[in-house]
C-alpha cells in the first residue's frame, strides 16, 4: 500500500503530465489560429473559411474586415491567456511542496491567474455581446466565448487566493510560536 504522502505526490506528478498537455494544446491552438488569421488577412483570403478546426468567419469578413479582424484578434487573445493561465498552473505544480503548501511564491501565481481569468472573462464578455449583435445583423458568427465559464472560474480561483493568503498568515503565526 502507497503512503498517503507519496500517493499525493503521484497525483501531483500526473497532473503536472496533464498541465502540460493542456498548456502545449492551448499554445499549439493558438498558434494556428495566429497563422491561419495571419493567412486570411494578407495571403490568401478564402482562409477563412476554416481558420481552426473549421471555425469558419468568412461572412463576418465579407460583412466587414475590421471587424473580422478585431474578433479574430480577441479569440485568439483569450485563446492565448488560456494558454498563459495553464502556464501559471505549471509553475505553481512545480513549485507547490506539500510539506509547507502555503508559501508567497504560490499565493502571487494564483492570485495572478485569478486577475488573468477575469480580464480574459471580461473580455470573453464583450466578445460575445459583440458576437450577438452581429448574429441578429444577420451574420454567422460560430465562436463560443465561454465567458460565464471563464468568469466563474475567476471567482473560484479568487476565493482560493483568499484562502491561500490566510494560509500563509496562519503558517507564519504557527512557525513563530514554535
């Protein structure tokens, strides 16, 4: 039978795997959506079409290019702090020690990744309010924002920080008293 330590490390080891297998994912999406964007703009425009995985914005490009490109622009911004926020996930797997969790280091990486995920949920917002009142002009708009997801995610991630400052307050007030 593994001991309850060196199973939590094993759990933290195989989820550190799947970070980085979110993180290179994510990179890899928005690096295509980078290029393939980049594609439609200057080389060839019927690209989109099918910039990612069949996403296609080309009536939203036959409608207006500068709002193709601004709504581009911001899926492939939310894409890309996706991307940054599973990269903060991996610093704190690699930094987090189990005997002495609450440390500065993690505290800041999870109240960072709490302010990225409600700027990329506020954003996600906007791009989706802005994606509706393109829909009900008539255009095909086929991007899910996620925002409500994004936003409760940010909550959740918040809260966490919060828990993890006090963390930190009561493990100093513990090492001083000892």
């Amino acid at each position: 039978m593994i001991s309850t330590q060196k199973r939590t490390q094993l759990i933290l080891q195989v989820m550190n795997v799947l970070f980085w297998i979110v993180f290179i994912g994510l990179c890899i999406k928005t690096g295509a959506l980078l290029i393939s964007f980049s594609v439609s703009m200057f080389i060839n425009p019927v690209a989109a079409k099918d910039l990612y995985m069949g996403l296609n914005l080309s009536a939203l490009k036959q409608y207006d290019l500068y709002q193709y490109f601004f709504l581009a622009a911001a899926f492939i911004i939310i894409t890309g702090l996706k991307a940054y926020i599973a990269y903060l996930v991996i610093k704190i797997s690699l930094t987090l020690k189990i005997n002495q969790p609450f440390s500065a280091e993690v505290s800041a990486f999870i109240s960072k990744i709490s302010r990225v995920a409600l700027g990329t949920g506020v954003m996600a917002v906007f791009a989706a309010a802005w994606s509706k009142a393109l829909v009900q002009k008539g255009i095909a708009m086929p991007i899910t924002w996620n925002e409500g997801e994004i936003l409760f995610f940010a909550g959740i991630v918040f809260i966490i920080s919060l828990i993890f400052q006090r963390g930190i307050e009561i493990q100093t007030e513990n090492e001083l008293t000892v």
